[in-house]
C-alpha cells in the first residue's frame, strides 16, 4: 500500500509541468526546489542589488573625475595667463614707461651693478 501511494506521488510530480500560466502565478516558486534553494536565491539577489550599487557608484565617481580634470584644466589655463600677465607687467620697459608717465624723478642706472664684499 506505501508504495502505490510512492508511485501516486511520483507519477504526481511527473505529470506536474512548467507552464507560463504557473511561472506568471508565482505556483513555479512553490516547489520543492525553490523552497531548498531560498537562501541561495536571497544571497544571489543581495550580490546583484550590490553589483549595480557599485556600478552606479563608480559611474558617478567616473563623472566627477572627468568634471575635475576639467576644472583643473581650466584652473591650469587661467594661471598660465595670470603668469603672463604679470610677466608682461614687470618687464623693465614697461616698468620704465610706468614710472615716467607717473612723472617721477627715478632713472634708469647707468652704471652697472657691483659686489659688495
């Protein structure tokens, strides 16, 4: 008698197929397969939720690498000018058209410089 009721059960579980309408259902999630594996699908969930975690970090991360590269470019080009301006400013030439136009009674030396010992 146990075994025609073994046999039932088998011939049960055979006869039981996948179908879409019992995938859509959710009754797919029921067997005694997934019922098993629980802990292994929630741990197979977590890595995934944490791979995308990490990759939309990363990409934001990509994002503010490139937005600071181009700062810093600019930063770069806006001192070499400020460098050039300056440079441009303490030539002796325009030093001396300054002091002239400023009307006032300091000269170019004529004499070269000399060490003091």
């Amino acid at each position: 008698m146990e075994e025609v009721v073994v046999n039932k059960k088998t011939e049960e579980g055979k006869k039981k197929r996948t179908s879409l309408k019992s995938i859509l259902g959710g009754d797919i999630l029921a067997t005694d397969f997934f019922r098993r594996q629980t802990k292994l699908l929630v741990l197979i969930m977590v890595l995934i939720i944490f791979y995308i975690h990490n990759r939309y970090a990363s990409q934001q991360q990509q994002i503010e690498i490139d937005r600071l590269k181009k700062e810093l470019i600019d930063i770069k080009y806006n001192a070499l000018t400020r460098s050039s301006e300056l440079m441009e400013k303490s030539r002796q030439s325009r030093i001396e058209d300054y002091i002239s136009s400023k009307e006032s009674d300091l000269q170019t030396s004529t004499q070269p410089p000399y060490l003091i010992k």
